[in-house]
C-alpha cells in the first residue's frame, strides 16, 4: 500500500476513535449520581498546630 494512504487511514480511524470515545464519555457522565458536599465539622483544628 502507499505510505500515504495508511497514515491517512491511521488518521481517520484516530479521528472516529476520538469522537466515539468523547460522545461515549458525554454519556456516561450524565448516568452517574451528582455528588453533594458534605460538610464536616471538626473539633477544635487549632489545638493540633499549638503542639509543635
């Protein structure tokens, strides 16, 4: 084969690859769970630093 024909063939499969992988990725994200924060309180923090 000509070697310009394969490396536009390699570029075109990567091209399809890129696409497919993005739109797969699109929508995986809009299946997962949107995480709340949580808030955590903690006890006296400034007491740690005072030891050193």
């Amino acid at each position: 084969m000509d070697t310009h024909l394969m490396i536009g063939v390699a570029v075109m499969f990567g091209l399809i690859g890129i696409a497919a992988s993005r739109d797969l990725l699109r929508r995986l994200r809009d299946q997962q769970p949107q995480l709340a924060p949580i808030e955590i309180e903690r006890p006296d923090a400034g007491n740690e630093r005072r030891g050193r």
